[in-house]
C-alpha cells in the first residue's frame, strides 16, 4: 500500500485493470434487461480475450419517473450466472445502501458509482459507510457537472471508509454545449483529475460521452492518445431494441471491431498519429487560452474606463495581492507549479494595467448625440 499527494491510500495491485500494460475493457449493457440477453451478450463478449469485465445496469437512474429503471435484485441473479458461466468479472453501478447491500450479497466482483451520484456527496458518504470493512473495488464516475474537487472528494470518501481499490471513469460533463457529444468530454480534466488524484487508475466511458455509435471510434481514439487505463463501452446483443440508451450500444461483434480499429496492443508504442492528435489538443487548447485572455483584456478596459471617470489610481495593490493570492490557491489545487503560474499572472497584471494607461492617456468617448 502507498500513499501518495491527495493522501490516497492505494492498493499496489488493483483488480479493475489487467496487470498488463494493455487498457483494461469493459463490456456489457446499459441495462441488463432480462437472463436471455444478459447471457447472449456475456458469450459473445468472452470469445474476445481483451474484454475482461462485464458490466450492467441494474438500478438505472432516469431523468424522469415512468421510464424503464431496471429490474434490481433480479438482475443480479443473472448476473451471477453470467459470472459463473463466462468466469467474466461482473460490475455494477450502486446509488445507495440497499444497492450495496445487494450487489454484495450476489458477489458481484466491482462497484461504481454513477456520475449522478457523485454530485451528492450525502449519496457518496451513504455509500462509502455501506462498504465498511468490506475489500472491494469501486469505480467512480466523473460528477455531471465539471467539477474536479466534488470527484475527488468522492474517491476520498471511500478511501477514508477503506476502500483501496479506486478508479476514476471520464464520462464527459454536462455543458451548456455538449454537441456533437451527449456529454463534452472537456479532455482537459483528464491532466487535472490525473494530478488530483495521482496514481490512481482513470478510465473512460467512451458511449456516455459519444452518446452515439458513430462517434464512439473518435471519443476512444482520443482518450487512448491521452492515456486512458481503459474503456467501459455499453453493448448489447441487440441494441436498436435496448430498454435504455439504444442509439449509444454496440454489438458485441461491433465491440470487437472497434476494438480492433483502435489497436489496442500499440497504444503504448510512439505513432506519429498520436502526436498530431495532441497536438490539434494543444492548438484548440492555445485558442482558448487566447479567447480568455481577450475576453480579461476587454474587462481590464472597462474597470480603466471607471477609473477614469472616477479618477482612481490605476495600480491597486490590495486587489491585486487578493487576486494573485486566489488565482496561486487554485493553481496548488489542480497541481499546477504555483512558480508557472505566478509568472503568467504578473504578465497578465503587466499588460491589463498597459491597457488601462491607454485608456488613461485618451480622450473620454464623445456622448453621441440624437438628432
Ligand atoms: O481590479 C482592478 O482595479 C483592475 O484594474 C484589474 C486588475 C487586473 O488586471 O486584475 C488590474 C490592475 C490592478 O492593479 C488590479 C487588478
């Protein structure tokens, strides 16, 4: 066991990953819907040796009441039968205590912790008291909302309760954009939650992010580019007839596909393909950055404008110190060299008081006249 920044204790050797150096695969679908098709998706998935973890939706949380919520405990059962039939792990997703409780009493072999119930740490902590004392697995999903502190503290919460065996699932987040996805995958946060949470393995949910088949080869391209440990992708034996998510799942024989299209074996090789695709990350990245730093440039103006009109003085050092102050808390948070960042604020402090000298320096805007 090894202790690590974010004061993680962590298990040396998980059991979510293959031990191997290849991403691990998660397979199975978004709802197990009856024994008949929990089955016949489990035998498809073990004739391919990268699938490793079959994975079902037991409690299902909709958005709304009225749509199809699984059918719970006896969906474990043929859960377990899976297991004892294919020898595939199992996995489940748990929003409460009786979940737990359940999953537990039918050995299912992993948890998760679904992206609606990370946003509620009340949910999580219920969940993480349920599991004291017992040696399991548990996966958490990234909050709906990008918020990097709430995922932490969920995998801090069942780390404090002893769970060992932690990973992160990148599932993408609700924006007020997410298109074409379901969910923005904000590719971003994976460098974030990597140095949050250091050592502990991030996988990702390529079909909830993609929210459609046909996106799902680009969204697991990127995320292997990126490093991820492994992928939980939903697939049914017939998907345009699944209870939930149809338009998301693949056929097992699809899965296999894909997975061989992605070339799992040669993630960890140099590509040069690999390189190019970071490097259209860094450029959208730079435009952003650029964006911002117009959007700030234009702010910086308006306060030179007020403090114009009210004759105040352009360097303000109380405000300032606060802000170098917030901006260097941050920075510690999301693991950025405070060094890194301190120099860029000073640029940025630099220029904005440039902007507001000019503004000093002019002629104050002509009122318009109305004819
Ligand atoms: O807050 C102000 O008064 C500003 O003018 C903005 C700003 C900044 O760029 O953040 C610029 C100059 C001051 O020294 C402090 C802060």
């Amino acid at each position: 066991m090894s202790s690590n920044n974010s004061n993680l204790k962590l298990v040396a050797k998980t059991k979510i990953l293959n031990g191997g150096p290849l991403p691990t695969v998660i397979a199975g679908p978004c709802s197990a819907e009856s024994e008949e098709q929990m089955l016949q998706t489990a035998r498809e998935l073990k004739k391919d040796p990268r699938v490793s973890i079959f994975r079902a939706g037991v409690w299902k949380p909709r958005t709304r009441p009225g749509m199809f919520e699984g059918y719970g405990t006896a969906a474990l059962e043929w859960l377990k039968t899976v297991k004892q039939e294919t020898g595939l792990q199992t996995a489940v997703e748990v929003a409460n205590t009786s979940h737990v409780e359940e999953a537990l009493k039918y050995g299912v072999d992993i948890l998760w912790v679904g992206a609606r119930t990370t946003v509620n740490p009340f949910s999580v902590q219920e969940i993480a008291d349920a599991l004291k004392g017992v040696d399991i697995p548990v996966m958490v999903k990234n909050p709906v909302n990008p918020d990097l502190q709430l995922w932490l503290g969920a995998l801090e919460r069942l780390n404090q309760a002893g769970i060992t065996d932690l990973a992160l699932i990148h599932r993408g987040f609700s924006t007020p954009n997410n298109k074409p996805y379901r969910n923005h995958p904000k590719w971003e946060t994976i460098q974030q939650i990597r140095s949050l949470a250091p050592g502990v393995p991030l996988l990702c949910d390529p079909s909830h992010i993609a929210g459609r088949r046909d996106l799902l080869q680009t969204v697991c391209q990127q995320a292997l580019h990126l490093g991820t440990d492994g992928l939980m992708i939903e697939t049914h034996i017939n998907p345009d007839v699944a209870l939930s998510d149809a338009s998301q799942q693949v056929t097992p024989e699809n899965l296999n596909k894909l997975l061989t299209v992605l070339d799992l074996d040669s993630v960890h090789e140099a590509n040069p393909e690999q390189l190019q695709d970071l490097r259209s990350l860094i450029d959208k990245l730079d435009n952003e950055l650029i964006n911002i730093l117009f959007l700030r440039s234009d702010v910086s103006k308006r306060i030179g404008e007020y403090k114009r009109a009210n004759a105040l003085d352009i360097y303000q050092a109380g405000r300032w110190n606060q802000v170098v102050e917030n901006r260097l808390k941050v920075a510690i948070e999301t693991g950025l060299d405070e060094g890194f960042v301190k120099a860029i604020f000073d640029a940025i402090h630099q220029h904005s008081m440039g902007i507001q000298n000019e503004v000093m320096s002019s002629a104050p805007s002509m009122q318009k006249v109305e004819e």
